[in-house]
C-alpha cells in the first residue's frame, strides 16, 4: 500500500507554468480574454511559478520566480532570462537559496537599488535581501517582520509604507511601517466574505484609480485570480470591489491561475495544472465510481 500511495503521489504532481500578456496590463484590464504567450522550456524535473518581472530589454525580459525540483520538494528563488520575441528560456541561475522552502519573490525599487522579500512562510519571520545582479545573487539586509506571511506584498500607495499579507485566506494582514523598531506592525485584520484575501501580485494604478490582484481559493487553492479596486469607505479604511476574475487559458493547464505581476509594459501570469493531467483525471473519475466523490 505504501508503494502504491507513492506513485499515486508521482503520477499526480503539481505543475505550474509561467505566461506572459500579450499587450500588458491593458490587455488585462480591458480584454475578456487574454492572449498568453507561454514561457518555453525544456525542464521536465522542474516548474517555475510566482514571477515577478525584474526587467525589461529590447530582446530580453528577466523574471524572478519560485524554482521548485521534484527531487527536493522544495522552492528556490531563480532568476530566468527570457527571449522576447520567441519567449524561450535563455538561462536560468539559482539567486537565493535557503534550507526552508521559498517562493513568491515580491520585489521592491528604491532610489535605484532593487530588494527582493520573498515568502519562506516556515522560517517565521519576512526577510529583505538586496538584488546584487545575476552572480551576486540576492544578499540579505534585514528582517521586516517577525511573523510567518504568505505572499506579502509592500506598497506606498496609501500616503505610508503597508504591508499585506495572510494567515487565512478569507482574513487580509494590514501592517503599517514602525520606523523607529525598523519593523512592520499589524495594523488591523480586514474579513473578507470568501476566500479572496490572499495577495496574487503587487498593487498597481491604472487611469487612476488603484487595484490589487488576489488569488481566489475558494474552492481550491489558487484557482483564479481577482482584480479588485481599491477604495476607501466612510470611516477611512480600505475596501477591495472585485472587478473581474482571470482564469487559465492554457491549453492544458487548467486548474488555477494565482500570480499576476507587471513592469515595464510587460504583464506576467503563472497557472497550474497536474504533471500527468490525463491520468489524473482517469484517477478521479475511478475515486467518484468507487466512492462517489
């Protein structure tokens, strides 16, 4: 029975894969649909998922995101080089690696210096490392707060420094700046009505107004991504309208959507699926014959 639980759990791993919008953020404020073109690569030991876009050349787009290996069941923050006309993977180098897991590579720009604050949720704590360039690789500098945080995203859109992130994902984190401890204090706790709390990427404007991507997890995790507004109600506090809701185009991948990031007009996504998708959906039609669920 153990061996067949373990290529049970072989057979029907996880797989994500990275794709970039055609026509940016536009495209994904204005469009019913996207166009996506998908990262292309020839790792099969491997997936890439949470990207945040670095930067943007005439023939290059270079993204950080979460390398995770099937062989080590864990995340490593890599930085993937990308061909903008053909979307091929050009190189891919290891920038920051930890003995705890590490996804979701927020990043942050001031004057001309660029850090990284990636997710590492069983380290307990949210840690900033400054970008040193491709051999450099991420150096850390400090700790930002002293909690567990799940996809933690940093923004100055709201007069002061935030920080949000999630323990549920139905319960969004609100923390303000402390510049004299140099730490992020939990400013208050906003309830959501379903599962759409956690953060999906950073804080963006568009034609003036301020929206959030979130990550839907209602009925799993990750299964589409919601654009909201931001607004401020009566009493001042922040409230999030949702807008519309993006789900996976891919071909074959098509159980979730749950990053959306932009730079430089070039917009990004990541999606999920099964490694082996038409087994797994042999395995779960057998279970709803034998269990009826």
């Amino acid at each position: 029975m153990k061996n067949v639980r373990k290529l049970y759990d072989k057979i029907t791993r996880d797989r994500w894969e990275i794709g970039f919008v055609e026509g940016g953020l536009p495209s994904v404020m204005e469009n019913s649909r996207l166009c996506i073109h998908w990262l292309r690569h020839n790792y099969k030991d491997r997936w890439f998922a949470d990207p945040f876009i670095l930067d943007v050349t005439g023939s290059e787009i270079y993204v950080l995101a979460e390398e995770y290996r099937y062989v080590t069941a864990k995340g490593r923050i890599a930085l993937l080089i990308v061909d903008k006309s053909t979307f091929e993977l050009k190189t891919m180098d290891i920038v920051l690696e930890l003995e705890t897991h590490l996804s979701f590579p927020a990043i942050w720009r001031e004057n001309g210096r660029v850090f990284v604050y990636p997710e590492s949720w069983h380290s307990g704590e949210l840690s900033l490392y400054e970008y040193k360039g491709r051999y450099g690789g991420l150096v850390f500098k400090k700790v930002l707060c002293n909690e567990s945080m799940a996809d933690a995203v940093m923004t100055d859109l709201f007069g002061k420094r935030k920080l949000f992130s999630v323990w549920e994902n139905d319960k969004l984190r609100v923390y303000d700046f402390n510049p004299t401890m140099g730490l992020f204090d939990l400013s208050y706790v906003k309830p959501f009505g379903k599962a759409t709390a956690r953060c999906a990427g950073d804080f963006f404007k568009y034609k003036g107004k301020v929206y959030r991507p979130a990550q839907v997890c209602v009925e799993r995790y990750g299964e589409a991504v919601e654009i909201q507004e931001v607004v401020w109600d009566d009493e001042g506090n922040l409230c999030f309208v949702p807008l519309k809701t993006l789900y996976s185009t891919h071909p074959s991948l098509k159980t979730g959507m749950h990053t959306l990031n932009s730079f430089k007009g070039m917009a990004v996504v990541d999606v999920h699926g099964w490694r082996h998708p038409f087994t797994v959906k042999s395995f779960k039609a057998l279970k709803k014959c034998f269990y009826g669920t």
